[in-house]
C-alpha cells in the first residue's frame, strides 16, 4: 500500500465525487489509465511494424463487433 500527497483543492474534489467508498475508489481511475497507457504502447508498436490503422478498418471491425453482438443477444432471446 502506498500513501501520495497531492494538491488539496484536487484531494477535495475528489473526495467529494468519491462518495462513500472515500478516496481508495480513485485507485480504480489509476488502474484503467495505467491500462489505456499500456494500450497506447501496444498500439504504438502495432503502427510501427504494420503501419497506421485506416478509419475504414477500424470501421469494419465495429461492424464485425456490432454483428457478432446482434447474433448473441438473437441466440440468447430464441433460447
């Protein structure tokens, strides 16, 4: 466990969005940041070795993901 110091006007506004759980449910926030920076890493490395993804491929792909979602929830409801 670590303890930070940080500035009190931020400390306050974080506790006062934190609710009941106090200022420990920020360590979540810190958490996923840390996942999208390593991410952020991956996809940098991904881009270096094969190039920029096209916003027609990442199109696709949510296209892909959309359909695959719609066959789940059809599957769920006929079952």
């Amino acid at each position: 466990m670590y303890s930070i110091t940080m500035p009190r006007d931020i400390a306050e506004a974080a506790k006062a969005r934190s609710g009941p759980s106090g200022l420990s449910a920020y360590a979540v926030t810190v958490a996923r940041q840390i996942e999208r920076d390593n991410l952020n890493e991956f996809i940098q490395v991904a881009e270096a070795e094969h190039g920029p993804v096209t916003d027609e491929e990442i199109q696709a792909l949510r296209d892909h993901l959309h359909q695959a979602r719609q066959q789940q929830t059809d599957g769920a409801d006929a079952g």
